[in-house]
C-alpha cells in the first residue's frame, strides 16, 4: 500500500504540508524511502514517483535529508501528540496506558509506511536534525515512562523497572509498522486492541 493509499481520518495524505507540489515530493519520498531505504533512493526517483522533474525538488527541498527530516519531524509530533494526550488524560493509570497504546499502535498500522521512514530511517539524518528528532522521541519515552510510574504509585501496576518497561512497550508498538498488512486478517484497531491487553499484562495491571 502506498503512502497516498494509507488513510487515518485524513482526506489528504500531508495535507499540512503545502504548496501541492511540496505535498506531491513528500508522498512520493515516503513511497520511495520505504520501499528503497533512504540511501538507495535518489531525488531522481522521488522525484519521477511525483511527476516532476529533478529540478523541480530543488525548489521545494534543498536537499534528500531536508525531505527525511520534515517527514520524520511530522510524524514524530503527531505520535507524541498521542502518547502525551492520554498520559495528560483522565483516567486511571490503567485506562491511561491502554489508550495510549491502542492510539500508538492504531496510529503505526494505519500509516505503517510513513511510519517505516519515521521510525527506521533515524540515522541517515544528519547530527542538529538527529538531534532534534531524539528529543522528541525521548519525550515520548518521558509520557509511557511517566504513565507506568503512576500506575506504580497507585499500586495499579507491579514493574521493577519502570525506563525498560517504557522502552520495551514503545518498542512493541513501533514494531507494528515493520510487519503491518492492509490486507491481512486483523485491521488497526484490532491490533491496537490486542496490544493494548499485551502491554497490561507486562505492567501486571491490577485489573
């Protein structure tokens, strides 16, 4: 399934990013980097996926690595907008944590080619736009850890290890992206349900 195939409730794939023909070179790079793999795609090829003419990139995108990173910095926002509104919610620490795991996962299924680029394609960035990328991806960390460390609180959950629970548990959902079918037996919200029981089960949610 390509990128524009995906859907999330949205009528238009990076509808955010404008002008269309910006929009039409960054569809056509997250087509390109999942299927490819960054260093193996050329700006002729994203640019070929788009209809345009190299040239045309240029006017949009000084170079490949600025496309990798507005993708990668759309995509790690929206995931963090996720995690942090149901740590910030209402609820239990159990309530809390499943939502935000079902959210997680939904998210990685349902956009599971952007989410390849996102997630696996971190190092071909280079150092301020890493860095900036791994701030994020250390405060989704800080949500998931600082929900487990609630439920520990309350005595909801039973984790000895509060930073390797929430690492394990954001690695499980991001691993969806890597194995998620379309056409496959189970949809996004199926998977985001089963995850989310998995993941109380590591917490040992007092149920």
């Amino acid at each position: 399934m390509s990128t524009a195939e995906e859907t999330d409730g949205e009528n238009t794939p990076w509808a955010e990013v404008t002008p269309e023909a910006a929009r039409r070179l960054l569809v056509a790079a997250v087509d390109a980097f999942a299927e490819r793999g960054y260093h193996a795609t050329t700006t002729r090829d994203i640019a070929g996926r788009a209809g345009m003419s190299p040239a045309a990139l240029y006017i949009h995108y000084k170079t490949k690595e600025e496309l990798l990173h507005r993708i990668s910095r759309i995509g790690h926002d929206r995931a963090l907008t996720l995690l942090e509104s149901a740590a910030d919610g209402e609820g239990t620490a159990t309530e809390r944590l499943a939502g935000a795991v079902r959210a997680f996962v939904r998210w990685h299924a349902e956009r599971h080619t952007t989410a390849r680029v996102v997630q696996y394609e971190l190092d071909a960035l280079g150092p301020e736009h890493r860095t900036e990328i791994v701030e994020l991806r250390r405060r989704s960390d800080a949500a998931v850890r600082r929900i487990i460390g609630e439920g520990v609180a309350a005595g909801e959950f039973d984790v000895p290890d509060v930073p390797g629970t929430a690492l394990a548990v954001l690695s499980l959902c991001i691993d969806v992206a890597r194995w998620f079918n379309a056409q496959g037996s189970r949809t996004p919200d199926e998977v985001g349900e089963l995850y989310a029981g998995l993941v109380l089960r590591m917490v040992a949610a007092k149920r």
